[in-house]
C-alpha cells in the first residue's frame, strides 16, 4: 500500500476531524450537520469508505492493508464515521449473513451511510461473558415472523441508529448453549423504544433499549437458526482488532501531546523535559506502545488470513486497552492541570482506556480465554515437546 493514502488519511483526521470534535462530542443537530459536511469532504477526497467491499459502494481496500490505516484514522474517535468505515462490521455481518432482502435493502445504504446500524447483545441482569443466560427471547408467529422482547443495555449508537442486530433466544431454556439468533430490528417498529442514555464517565454514546413485541420479518434472521454465537464471534473478532488499532492511534495522539508539552513548557528549572521523571514517564509510555503495536498487527494479519485468533486478538485487546490507558494518564501528569480540563482530548482518551478495559469484554474474560487454550496445548504434548510447540510461531492456541 502506498504510505501515501495512509497520510492522507492521517492529515484528514488531523487537520479537518480533530478540530470538530467538540461538536462532534456535544451531540445534537450541529453535531449530525458537522459529521455530514466531513463525510462529504472525504467523499470529494477519495477517501471515503476505504475498507468496505466494492459490491456496496466501498473502495474494497483488504483489511491486511487497512489494518495499516485504522491507527491514523482511529486517532480520533470521530474518525471511522466521517471517514465511512464505521459501518464495516455492521454492512459486512449484514452482506454476509443476510437474506436476499437484507442484502438488497440495507449493506449498501449502511455504506453509503445513508443509514445507521447498532449491535445489541449485553442486557441488565445478565453478565456480558455469558451470552448463553441471555433473557431477550424471540418467539417464531404462525407466519414464521418473530416477537422479539427483552431489554439491552451498553448499545453503542442506538438513539441514532436505524437498525439494530439483536441477540435473542429463540430455542431452549435460558443457560441452554443453544437455541441463540440473530435479528435484525428496524428501529422504528412498534413496540422498540430507547429507555435512557447510559454515560460513560460522563461521555455519551451507549443506550439501553427495550423490545416489547416487536415484530420481525421471517427473512430478519441473520444465517440460519440458533447460528448466532458463531456470527458473533466472527464479528467480535474483527471489531476488538479494529478497536486495537484505533486505541493506538489514540494512544500515539496522546504521546506526541505529551512530548510537546515537555518540550515547550518552562519552569524555573528549564524545560519539563529535562526532568528525569517527565523522562520516565515518556519512556515508559514509549515502551508500552512500541511492544502493543506488534500484538496488534499480529493479530490483524491473522484475521486477514482467515486464520483463527483468539489468542492473538486477547493478548491485542487487553494490552491494547493497558496501553492507553497507561499512556493517557502519563500524559495528564505530564500536562498538569492543564491536561484534567477541556482543552486537550486527554481526559477523553483516559477514559476511553479505562472503559476499554471493560467493554467488549472485560480484562479477566480475555486472560482466562487465553490462558486456557494455550494450556490445552500442553496437555497434548510430554514437558520438552510442550516447551519447543510454545516456542514455535503459530502453534499454540490453535
């Protein structure tokens, strides 16, 4: 891929992006008017849609060579939506698994981002790790259509959104490791209401929604019935590793902010960064980015090859969600009270390590899951051969 798309794109997210952001932020009309006017300039630009397939109006860029973007575009958390991939996981899961009437109406509207799509799978009562007691149930009508009720909550994007994937019980007994779908739920059906904002540290953007008797075509179901948590574990792979990268986009912004600030402010000492400990802590947040990033892109390649990745995309997510935090909160401390009011993105990227760190999967949930398959992996082999398939690329946790 030519290093030259990847500045282009880091340049849009620096210098058209980044200045709206708190429009952007602040949510409302101007907000929905400012993120329109930037997808329109991405569009003028060529640089719009650049991961999604061709067959939906996408540039059809491989995601092997995306991957190598995502980080300038996810320096902003804005940046997948006026630059058009933030549909990719919700167009594809769509074209993928999708009817013929799925796929005609919404991949490519959701590409051209004429409509919006949420996912919605952690409900209230129910831990987020255990999607087998799931309690939102979906009952098959006469006709074959679906009732769908229950309650989500933790639902990115739902006030906005135009559509909703919704993971429901449609066999079974709750705690039965079958009988779960997928649904796809056009928000304006009777019987779909949002309930409340859910703040996360303060910031906007996830909602809890409830479905009461919602009805849902037959040709709504998402691959075939009781299919979901093969569907989902599809996506969740690919949208932890594309947060990932993001996240370390985010985590560089906040380093360079941190490097400025040491060099330029002054006391009557001389410059911050002639201070041992402001060394330290750029040395640090240095060596947590430099040993992420590889954890990261070893994770993507895997995915680009079609391979499995559970254990790649672990290690990724929960070093990746560590790593900006660590660095963000270097950063602050390097900033002063400077860096706890509104005028740098600091206190924005600091919270999105630390939500990081529970959403999509909580620390604990990802080092279990690691751990156990790499110790499968030792149970099939004598201490020494053990031993030589750990230390061999690609061998362990397969």
């Amino acid at each position: 891929m030519d290093g030259k798309l990847r500045d282009r794109v880091a340049d849009f997210v620096r210098s058209r992006v980044m200045p709206c952001e708190p429009v952007l932020d602040a949510g409302g009309p101007r907000a929905a008017a400012a993120l329109r006017e930037l997808q329109a300039q991405a569009k003028q630009e060529g640089l719009w849609a650049l991961p999604l397939p061709a067959e939906l109006g996408g540039q059809g860029l491989p995601f092997a060579q995306y991957a190598l973007l995502a980080e300038a575009e996810g320096a902003s958390d804005h940046g997948p939506a006026a630059l058009g991939s933030a549909p990719l996981l919700d167009a594809t899961m769509l074209w993928k698994h999708g009817g013929d009437r799925v796929r005609d109406r919404y991949p490519g509207r959701l590409a051209a981002g004429e409509l919006r799509a949420c996912y919605a799978m952690t409900e209230p009562d129910t831990p987020g790790t255990d999607p087998f007691r799931t309690a939102t149930r979906a009952e098959e009508q006469p006709d074959g259509s679906w009732r769908v009720s229950g309650r989500k909550w933790f639902v990115s994007g739902a006030a906005g959104a135009d559509l909703v994937t919704v993971l429901a019980r449609t066999d079974g007994e709750r705690g039965d490791r079958e009988g779960l779908s997928l649904l796809l739920v056009a928000t304006d059906s009777p019987g779909f209401r949002v309930v409340r904002e859910l703040p996360v540290f303060g910031a906007s953007g996830q909602w809890e929604i409830d479905f009461d008797q919602v009805g849902v075509a037959a040709d709504h179901l998402l691959g075939r019935r009781g299919q979901a948590l093969s569907i989902a574990a599809e996506r969740l792979q690919l949208g932890r590793t594309l947060r990932c990268l993001r996240w370390l986009g985010q985590a560089q912004r906040a380093f360079d902010l941190m490097c400025a600030r040491a060099n330029s402010r002054t006391g009557s000492r001389g410059p911050l960064a002639g201070h041992q400990l402001v060394q330290q802590h750029v040395f640090e947040a240095l060596l947590a980015l430099r040993t992420t990033r590889p954890l990261v892109h070893e994770a993507a390649a895997k995915i680009a090859a079609g391979l499995d990745a559970h254990v790649e995309v672990g290690l990724a997510k929960v070093a990746a969600a560590r790593m900006l935090q660590q660095v963000a909160d270097a950063a602050i401390q390097v900033h002063g009270a400077a860096g706890l009011g509104p005028d740098t993105p600091l206190p924005a990227l600091l919270r999105t390590g630390r939500a990081a760190r529970i959403l999509d999967g909580p620390d604990e949930l990802h080092i279990t899951s690691v751990a156990r398959r790499v110790l499968r992996t030792y149970e099939k082999y004598e201490a020494y051969e053990a031993y030589e398939a750990y230390g061999t690329y690609g061998t362990y946790g397969t």
